[in-house]
C-alpha cells in the first residue's frame, strides 16, 4: 500500500495566493469606478469649478503669466551717462566739468545745483560752530582742551573765545579755519540747470537666449544731436532734459535743486522673445528714492575741498554741495517658448481639474439627503477582510 502523501501547510497555499495576486496587480489593469448621479444642482457645481479652473489655467497661466516660456530674468548690462549744459550762479558762470560729480559718466551721478563755499581756509585755531553740541561757552573752564568732537571741526585749545558774529563765545579749536558755518557762503547753480539734457546709454543681454539690443537708435544722420525723448516719437533718444526727468518723478524742482534728493531712472527690459526683436523695447520710470517726508535724512549733499597755495602756505575752499543725484536702475526679464514647462502646467492643469470631482464628491457624501446610499454604491465593503479567518479563506 502506497504511502500517503503529505499534506501541505496552509501558509503555503496562502503564500502562493499572495504571490499571484501581486503578480496580477503588477500586469493588470485597473480604472476607478464611475456613478452617474441625477441631479442639477450638483452637475451645474462640477461643471462650473471645472469651468473656472479651465478659465484660470487658460487665461491667467498661459496668457497672462506665459508659464510655457522658458524665462531669464536680470540681464546683463552696462550704462554710460553724459550730461550737457551750462549754468550761472551769482558769482560765475559753471560748466559741466564742475558740477557733474563723478564725471565718469556711470550709473549714478550728481549734478551740482547750490553750493556753500567757504573760502580760504588754513590750518590754524578759531571759534568752532556754535552747531556742535557744547560748543558754547562762558569761560576756559567750559573748553577742555585737547577734546575731540567727532562731529566738530578740530581738537579744542582750551580758550573760550568771541563767535564770528554776535555777542556768543565759542570754544576755540585748532583746525581748518574759519570753520564752515562761520564764513559760507551760498550760491544757487539751480537756475538754469532744468534744460540740462542727459544722456543714458543703455545696452542689455540675456545670455541664455543670446539676445542683446541697446536703448539708441542706430542712425548716422545725427539723429542724437537734434533729439529728445519721446514715449511715442523718439523712444529710442534716450536724451533727457533734468526739468523732465524731476517732473516725471512728481518733484518741485525749486524746492529739490536747494535741499537735494535722489532720482531713480528705471529701465525696464520685458522681452517676449516669441516674437520679433522689434517688440523688445525700454519702458522708462521716474521716481524719487532718497525719503522725502524724513527731516532728519532727507535732502542730498556731500562736500569736497579745493587746495591751492598762496606764499607757500596750503589753502583750501571749502565747498558743501547739494544737488540731484540720479541712479540709473535697470532690470527686467526674458521669456521664449519651451516643452519642458509647457508639458509641466499641462499636466498640472489637467490634474487641477479633478479637483471639481473631490468637491462634489465631498457635498454628495456629507450634504445630500441619500448621502449613504450614494456610500455604499461608491464604496465596496468586504467583512471578510476584517476577519483573519476570512483572510485566510479567499
């Protein structure tokens, strides 16, 4: 009699189920199930979310923002400044070698409209400002000397000596004398100085589409010398009067030529690169930058010397100038066509658009007078895959 063969384990059998059905899930197909809910007001809800997440992508991605673009933003580029003009104060006339400062020509500069000169100073000891703080005195005891005020104009003797004018005394120090507020002198350069023109020579290039174009005009009829800016007419003679540029700023140009203050010109670059060269032209605006409405930091000036010598003795002229500087700003971008984020915000539109499905999804589950008949035709339930013995049975 032939033995009996043995029997073979349970979690085998369960084991070669498992398996095949991993191997089924890897080569079958599987799609969602779909039910078709008869009612209004819950297909007018999918559709319209549908409709306005379509409206969205189509208009606001794709046109407005052109999210199919590949896009550079900054380009490279350099600018070159000239200003011309001639001016008068009450004392001489000034050309633009003396109040152009630097005169380099680069992306900022200022442009000298009043001056207070102080005049031939030396090295030697004399009241100091009655503008320092403790400055004033009675009598020596008030003036240490050797005391150094950063803000001052000296190192102190130690005297306690007459101010320049009045009957007030002052400590006395040692430095270029006479100090600047007792003997200057101010000047206003700012009259003429609205028919300034300046030059901006602007040049642009986005190296990842190797693009480049320039802000002028390429013409040998001398064009430039007879231009000037217009929006419309002349947009590519970058020649700007100063009355003009502080005009567009929103500027009294009185009230900025005697206290100073910042303007920004800024170019904009944005080239759609889909299209002809042509359509890649400077946006130009003006506002100014330095703040306005802050007395303690408002205004612009800076100082400089000249030195001479007079009988072998160094002198200088003291001059505090305040003017307009102006700061050439240029930025922008670059966009052209690509597949990469094309494909990209296609796929993320179509994927967006299944949001309609989870919102109504969650009012026909939660909201609906059948919401646990819609349930239960949505979703199947197996008990036995609560129960371990069930488990073991499929």
């Amino acid at each position: 009699m032939a033995a009996a063969e043995p029997e073979r384990p349970a979690g085998a059998a369960t084991a070669r189920r498992l398996a095949r059905g991993c191997w089924s899930a890897f080569w079958d197909y599987e799609t969602p199930k779909v039910i078709v809910v008869k009612n209004r007001r819950l297909g007018v809800v999918y559709r319209a979310v549908q409709l306005l997440i379509l409206l969205y992508f189509v208009w606001y991605v794709f046109i407005v923002q052109k999210s199919y673009q590949d896009r550079e933003t900054g380009p490279e580029s350099s600018v070159i400044t000239k200003v011309k003009g001639i001016t008068a104060s009450e004392h001489k006339v000034w050309d633009v070698e003396e109040y152009v400062k630097p005169p380099e020509g680069g992306s900022v500069f200022s442009i000298i409209t009043r001056i207070e000169v102080t005049p031939s100073q030396t090295l030697g000891a004399c009241p100091e400002s009655d503008r320092v703080a403790d400055a004033t005195c009675d009598s020596d005891e008030d003036c240490a000397a050797g005391h150094l005020d950063m803000l001052g104009n000296g190192v102190r003797t130690g005297r306690c000596v007459p101010y320049y004018r009045g009957a007030s005394k002052t400590c006395e120090v040692s430095g270029w004398c006479p100090v600047e507020d007792g003997a200057s002198v101010s000047q206003f350069l700012g009259k003429m100085a609205p028919n300034f023109t300046v030059l901006i020579k602007n040049s642009i290039h986005y190296p990842k589409f190797q693009f480049s174009k320039g802000n002028i005009e390429t013409r040998a009829d001398g064009y430039l010398k007879r231009c000037t800016f217009d929006e419309v007419s002349h947009l590519y003679c970058p020649i700007f009067k100063l009355g003009f540029i502080v005009e567009r700023a929103g500027e009294n140009f009185t009230e900025l030529a005697r206290t100073g203050g910042v303007i920004g010109v800024i170019i904009n670059w944005d080239c759609d690169l889909d299209l002809s060269a042509s359509n890649c032209n400077p946006k130009y605006s003006f506002r100014r930058l330095d703040p306005k409405h802050v007395p303690a930091s408002s205004g612009y000036n800076f100082r400089f010397a000249k030195y001479y010598k007079i009988n072998g003795s160094t002198t200088r002229t003291l001059i505090k100038a305040y003017g307009i500087r102006i700061d050439v700003i240029v930025h922008g971008q670059a966009g052209k066509f690509s597949l990469i984020p094309t494909v990209i915000n296609l796929a993320t539109a179509l994927t967006s658009i299944g949001v309609g499905s989870f919102l109504c999804d969650w009012i026909l589950l939660t909201f609906m007078n059948k919401n646990k008949v819609y349930s239960h035709k949505k979703f199947d339930k197996d008990s036995r895959l609560a129960d371990p013995r069930g488990l073991a049975r499929l």
